[in-house]
C-alpha cells in the first residue's frame, strides 16, 4: 500500500474496450482485494497479464456512481507509450498525466486557416446540456424531428464535451454507441477533456469548429460522464449551461436548453426543475435562451416557469410522441444518476423536445439554402 486511495496491484487480465480505453481485471499486491481498473491507452502502454501497476481506488474508496473505479496512474516495467499525434498543446496540463495533442486551431493542424479569423458560427443551433445523461435524448429527438422534414442527407451532429464532468470521452458507453450509429458526426473535447475527434483549446473555438470543420447542423454540449455538486447555489459544475449560453450568443448561434427536470430525486432542490437549472439561467447567462418543454408536462410547476421567463428566456413546447425510441435502436440507455426513463421521464423528454427543436430550426436552413441554390 502507498497511502489512502491507492495501492499496488498485478494484472490479472486486460480487455481492451476501445482505441482509447482497457479494463484491466486487478489483485492487489500482499493483500486479497480484486478490482478493475480503467487504463487509458494515450497515456499508458498496454500492461501484460503479472505486470505491476499503481492505481488510484479513489472513486471506490468513496463507493461514487460515475467515477467509482479504479484508474491506473502507472505501469511497471515502465515502457514507452505509443507515438501520440503531432501538435503542441498540452491537456492536464503541468499534472503528472499531461499529454500532448493537436489542437484543431493550432498552427499545425490542417484547419487552422480555415478557423484563423472565424468570429461566428452562423446562426447554429446549439443545445446546452446540464447533464451527459441528456444526450442521447437530444440525439434522438434531432434525428427523429430531422427524418420528419424531408431533408434528402442524414443529420449532421457534432457533441462538444466540456471538461465540467469526466476528462476522457473514452470512459462513456453512450458516446461510443452514438458514434458507431452515425447518431454524432463526431466529438470536439474542450478545455482539459481529451479523446475526441478534435481537440480544442476553449468552447468557443469547439463550437466554431462543430460549424466549419465539422459541417454540422447543430451542436449538442454537454460535460462527460459525472457532475460535480455541494448543494450550495453556486458550487456545481452544471451552471456551465449558462456560459454555454453566453457563448452560444456571443458567436452568433441559437442557444437552447433541455430543463433539467426532477420527478424522483429524493433532493427535494432537483424536483421540478432543478436548481443547477434555474441558477444557470437566471444568475450565469448574460443572453436569452429558449428554453424547450415536453408537452404534457407535469413535475414543473407555473412559478418556476415564470423565474424562467422574467429572466427573458423564451419557452418553446415540443410534442415527443416515439421520437425516444430511437434509443433503443442505438442500444444507448437512458439513464440519469441510476435511475431510468420510467423514474425520470420528464428529463429525458425534456432533452428530446430540445432535439427535436433544434434539428427545426436546422432543417429550415438547410431547406433555405436549397432555396438560394
């Protein structure tokens, strides 16, 4: 042992789960404890079955939900790692982990000139997200609503994952099944999460690439797997929903929000809408958003929905109707914080009426550009 949450152990087996990401199975050294643990293949070489690794039992120590693993911080015999990609920025950076990668605006990636003097993103529409729970969902509610309006070409989706949650896109199922399915073009990891098709320095320069290298339709940003909350108004990371906001403003965009709606969190601040949603909009965001309701709705009631419009956002009403399962075809789960569509249905349609709002407004400018020839 070398200190609470973390403790030497020899690889009993190694699965390798995709390009970015292995499960070694774990037994520790002079003690009895098994365990698995998630390596991350851009940072470390690929251990052996009776190598040894350190790892960090921080997230099981603390029994968390997302994050209650193990993660190997090194490998014995160390070993050099395969060669990363060209580039000069740095992600963890001045961390023992920090790794080097292209950034998709750097000089020396093939789309800097393209983003050198971009300032906008041309009216995209661009879904901000408090929870990676709610992605699929847009996901679905976008290509459901896009199939509805008889544009000729699939939806183009790019996901901006921001480093509020998880750093390493490779640690979430959903992104993955999402990408196999063509439901996401592709994904730009912002600030310090890494792993994505592109890599990119700030949100800005992610949504101005999810428009000009990606060629996307709409933007759905949202942070990896886990959120970060200490039931004070302040001290979460889910108010980035109104910097994203901001941004999205400020670039030129259509920021749009999917509520986060409580039916079956025992924290009486989450039933509703929760409070991460409401501090969002009416303390963080500096510009309108519109902000998009399943109809019926029932969790919510009439004086939030008012907080909401006296801090000028815009309400929008979507039908849902089957638009969700398209999930199941994807063979992506709806789930937010262990429990399911049938314990929080409204969040979940929530997200599909942003999709489905979104992928509208898409549609009619794609319509309109086939217009203008």
């Amino acid at each position: 042992m070398v200190g609470a949450g973390w403790i030497w152990g020899i690889v009993l087996a190694i699965e390798i789960v995709s390009h970015h990401m292995a499960r070694l199975e774990v037994a520790g050294w002079g003690s009895e404890r098994r365990f698995e643990a998630i390596l991350y293949r851009g940072l470390f070489p690929d251990p052996t079955p009776g190598q040894l690794v350190l790892a960090n039992t921080t997230g099981l120590d603390l029994e968390l939900g997302t994050g209650g693993s193990a993660y190997v911080a090194a490998v014995f015999p160390m070993e050099r790692v395969r060669a990363g990609p060209p580039g000069h920025i740095i992600k963890l950076r001045y961390s023992p982990s920090q790794l080097k990668c292209l950034a998709v605006e750097e000089p020396a990636s093939p789309h800097h000139e393209l983003l050198r003097g971009v300032r906008g993103v041309g009216g995209l529409p661009v879904v901000a997200c408090g929870l990676h729970s709610q992605l699929a969902a847009v996901c679905a509610g976008a290509h459901w609503a896009w199939r509805g309006r008889g544009c000729p070409r699939p939806l183009r989706v790019a996901y901006v994952m921001t480093d509020g949650g998880a750093l390493p896109v490779a640690l979430s199922e959903s992104v993955a099944a999402l990408r196999r399915t063509g439901a996401i073009r592709a994904v730009i990891t912002t600030g310090h999460a890494f792993g994505g098709d592109y890599e990119a320095v700030n949100l800005y320069s992610a949504l101005a690439s999810a428009r000009w290298v990606v060629d996307a339709d709409l933007a759905v940003v949202a942070m990896g797997p886990g959120i970060v909350g200490t039931g004070t108004v302040l001290g979460t990371t889910g108010l980035e929903v109104g910097q994203t906001i901001n941004a999205a403003h400020s670039l030129g965009g259509r920021p749009i929000v999917p509520p986060r709606i409580g039916c079956s969190d025992a924290r009486r601040r989450h039933r509703g809408l929760s409070h991460h949603t409401l501090t969002a909009l009416t303390l963080v965001a500096l510009a309108p958003a519109e902000v998009v309701l399943p109809d019926p709705l029932t969790a919510v009631d009439a004086a939030q929905l008012r907080q909401l419009q006296e801090a000028g956002h815009r309400l929008i009403w979507r039908q849902v109707d089957n638009c969700l399962d398209l999930c199941r075809e994807w063979k992506v789960e709806l789930k937010t914080m262990g429990r399911g569509f049938d314990q929080e249905p409204e969040l979940f349609r929530a997200a599909a009426a942003a999709g489905i709002h979104a992928a509208e407004l898409a549609a009619e400018y794609f319509h309109q550009l086939g217009e203008e020839g």
